[in-house]
C-alpha cells in the first residue's frame, strides 16, 4: 500500500475517533461542559410534574351570596376546600346585622336594610366554623351558619 493511502485512513479513524468522544461528552450527565446546567434533553416525568400541577389547580375562588334577615342567614352552610379564597357577599335584607367568622378574623361592618358588604379571606385551616351576626343577642337567637373546610 501506498503512503498516501495510509494517510487517509489514518485521518479517517482520528475524525470517527474524535467525533465519538464529543458525542460521549455531550450526552454524558457528569461531563464538566453541563454540570449545573438543565438537560433539555430529558422530559420531565409526570412524576415530577404532578406535584405542582396539583398545588396550582386546587386552589380556586369561592363566591357566595349570604342574606341576612331577622335572626337568620340563607344559606346556612358554606363548603369550601383548603386554600381557597373565599369570597362573601353579605346582604343585608332586614334589621341591623353583620357576619363574621372569630377563626378567620374576618367580620363585615354592621349594615342596614339593603346594605350589601363583601370580604375575602383564605380558607387556610380544615373544620367546621361557626359564622354569626354579632348584634345584639341575633346569635342567640340562631342567626348562625357554618363554613365546612375540607
């Protein structure tokens, strides 16, 4: 065989040699070139991805409508999960009253008859919270609810 030959064959180990090691580096997890780097090569698992879909979708707006009238309030039972933002539009249909919840420290101002007060707050602890109007002795006198937290 001639010089020339060898030459060639040589060149041609060293550039499949040389490209199988630049390959091996860029696909192997502990070469320096992508150490704290994210691989964008590698799906992320549902394993992985659950956790925070879950955290994002539970947590969601509850809206209701509480009424108030002489020593009552419709609806008597709110439902609402935990993390959820709880959104209370309190109307008032007759007397003086209020609505509050002591576990949430939340309470609307006392208003009159056709006043309307709104409050949100977050549902961050699980159970059965009373809600009442705190004029007078209303409570007493059964104007209560309950908020279920789940």
């Amino acid at each position: 065989m001639n010089k020339g030959l060898w030459i060639g064959i040589g060149i041609v180990v060293l550039v499949v040699v040389g490209g199988g090691v630049l390959l091996l580096r860029n696909t192997n997890p502990k070469s320096s070139e992508i150490v704290g780097q994210p691989d964008l090569q590698v799906p992320v698992t549902k394993e992985t991805a659950v956790p925070e879909a879950k955290v994002e979708t539970t947590s969601k707006i509850v809206e209701v409508t509480v009424e108030g009238s002489q020593f009552k309030f419709l609806p008597t039972t709110v439902r609402a999960k935990k993390g959820d933002t709880v959104v209370v539009m309190f109307k008032n249909n007759e007397g003086i009253h209020d609505w509050g919840i002591d576990e949430y420290d939340v309470r609307t101002n006392q208003i009159g008859e056709g006043e309307e007060e709104e409050m949100e707050f977050v549902a961050d602890k699980t159970g059965t919270f009373e809600y009442y109007c705190s004029v007078g002795n209303h409570r007493q006198m059964g104007m209560v609810g309950k908020l279920i937290v789940e």
